[in-house]
C-alpha cells in the first residue's frame, strides 16, 4: 500500500469511524450494579482487564488484550440469546466460549502459570535456544537464517517474510495452549461420577481434539508454505502480503468454492488486508507514543505531560477499537470460509 495514502487513511479515520463494524464499538460503556461505568458487560471480563491493568503490559500486548475481551464479550453475549432459545442443548457453544477465555487467560499469562510456558514446553520444541534462534522453533529458526543468508530477499521482503514467521510462530503458541487446557479438561474428566454429566464431557472432549486436529493441520501446511516460500522467495504474482491475510485465502482455496466464490472473497480480502495494515500501523505509533510519555514524564513537565498522556490515551483506545474491528471482520471471513466449504462438500 502507498504509505502517503495509508498515513491520509489514518489520519481521517481518527475523526470519523464508520461502516459495518463500528456500531459496536460506538456504543456508550455499560455500568455495573452500583453505578459505575465498567469496560465490559460481563463481570469475568472486568476482572481480567482489572487485573491486566495492573501488570505489566506493553500498551500494544494489553490493546490486543482489549481486543480479544470484546470478541469474546461479543461470543458470550451471543451465546447466551442461544440458550435462552434452547440451541445449545449439548453445551457445545458453551464449552468453546470456555475454552476460548481459558486461551486469552494463558495466552497473557493470566491463567496462574509462568508466561514462559509456552517457551517451556515440550509439545513442539524440544531444543536448547541458541545464539540467532528467534522463533523457539529449530525448523523455523533453520528456515529463517538460511532465507536471511540467500541473498533472495530485499530488506522489504526480509520485513514480510519475519513477520510471516512470527504468525507461524503465534500459531504455534495457540497450539500449546489448547494442548495444555485439553490435558487439564481430562485430566477433570477422571474425576466425573455421573455417567450423564460424563457423556455431556466425553461429547466436548472429542469436538476439543477435532480443533487441535485442524490447527495440527494448519500449522504442517502453513509450514510448508513457509519452507517453499523460504527456498523459492515471493513470487510478483503473489495476492497477498499480510500472514493472516494469506492464511485466510489458502483456506479459502481449500474450501471447493466456485470461482466467482473465491473472486468475491478475494476483493474482500483485499479490504481485510487494509484494516490490518491499519492496525498494524496504530501498533506502531502507540509503542511510539508510549516511548514519549516515559520521556516527558523523566523531564517532570506537568503540563507537558498531561498533553502527551490525553495523546497517548486517545491513541490506545483508538488502537483497541481498531484491532477489535480487525479481529471481528477475520472472524466473520473465517466462519464465511467454513461455512461456504461445508455447503459445497454437502452437495
């Protein structure tokens, strides 16, 4: 994207937000019971980003946090207008939602584990770190330092390929993650007396390794890309350049849609791609902002520094409102991509 055309995006986007997303998001902060205003409806979700407050956070980790607590405020209030109209009688939906708060726990070491674990386990990394490894992973780390040392790659591209590497390696994390919630789940699962109760969680337990099934699956196959990609370098022809862009159009071309299907999807992706690239930018400049604030605050300005904290405060909110609507947009592709590829192989 030209970067005058994306800093002009930017800049206008800060005065006006509209579209498909933003209604969400322009609405007023809920209260709770004694009248204060609270960040989140849902009173588990206040305690997390409470205490998350409290530790500390990068201004982009706790953003994305932010993010992630909406999507799945946005999940569980959902969720709950199911059940009232009885279409979630197995607790299947339920049993995700849990899953899926259990995942943004650990994910930002808020689940009472060390937020090294995920550098600590055994499930897809076995080596000692080593001078130039950078991604935990030793086939990732081969991969990386080879195609650095090539000699394909322009420093652009170099930019491209780390950060593909770096989502291969979030998905690695994620993997761990549901692989250690799913070993607590059984090991919970023993314990169960009622043979009702004991079905109700054999049910959940199946459809849990059916997703650590898939994602196995997606992370040998983005892999795979990333090994091609790595030896052969980015071709002139390639549709994307964003890693969850990417992931979400090999998914779409797996899925058996028609070609009008896949051109249709491929325009909306296009648009997807802006509002990372979006995101990705606001990043930048909160982590920038950040850095300003802790230098204004070392000079003792007063004045100075309440001008530099409204600035960075606007920034971070406008960040998670941001990274919200980006996130909630990849959930509805990827659930678009689901459901289309299902219909098809149904026929």
């Amino acid at each position: 994207m030209n970067l005058q055309c994306l800093v002009v995006a930017v800049c206008c986007s800060v005065g006006v937000m509209a579209g498909r997303y933003s209604r969400e998001m322009n609405e007023q902060k809920p209260s709770s019971s004694d009248g204060l205003t609270v960040e989140f409806r849902i009173a588990k979700l206040n305690q997390v980003w409470e205490k998350a407050k409290r530790m500390q956070l990068s201004p982009v980790r706790q953003a994305e946090l932010h993010s992630d607590l909406k999507i799945q405020e946005k999940d569980e209030m959902l969720w709950k207008k199911l059940k009232v109209e009885g279409l979630d009688e197995n607790g299947e939906k339920e049993a995700q939602l849990r899953r899926n708060f259990n995942v943004i726990l650990a994910k930002y070491g808020m689940d009472g584990k060390r937020d090294t674990r995920p550098l600590e386990n055994n499930y897809l990394k076995d080596h000692d770190t080593k001078e130039g490894d950078i991604f935990d992973d030793p086939r990732l780390d081969k991969l990386w330092n080879k195609a650095k040392s090539s000699g394909k790659f322009s420093n652009e591209e170099l930019l491209s390929l780390k950060r593909e590497f770096q989502h291969h390696k979030d998905k690695v994390h994620e993997y761990n993650i549901l692989m250690d919630t799913i070993s607590r789940t059984e090991e919970i699962h023993k314990n169960v007396i009622s043979p009702l109760e004991g079905d109700t969680k054999e049910h959940v337990l199946h459809q849990k390794h059916t997703d650590l099934k898939h994602k196995m699956r997606d992370l040998n196959q983005g892999f795979e890309r990333l090994r091609k990609l790595s030896h052969e370098g980015f071709s002139e022809d390639s549709e994307f350049r964003e890693p969850r862009v990417i992931e979400l159009w090999e998914a779409a071309k797996r899925a058996n849609l028609s070609e009008d299907e896949l051109d249709s999807l491929k325009e909306e992706l296009r648009h997807f791609e802006t509002k990372v690239e979006k995101h990705s930018h606001y990043q930048e400049q909160l982590e920038l902002s950040h850095q300003k604030l802790q230098h204004v605050e070392a000079l003792g300005d007063k004045e100075h520094i309440k001008k530099t904290q409204e600035k960075y405060y606007t920034l971070a909110e406008k960040t998670r409102e941001i990274g919200y609507k980006m996130k909630k947009h990849m959930q509805d592709l990827s659930n678009k991509i689901s459901r289309q590829g299902l219909d098809h192989n149904e026929l």
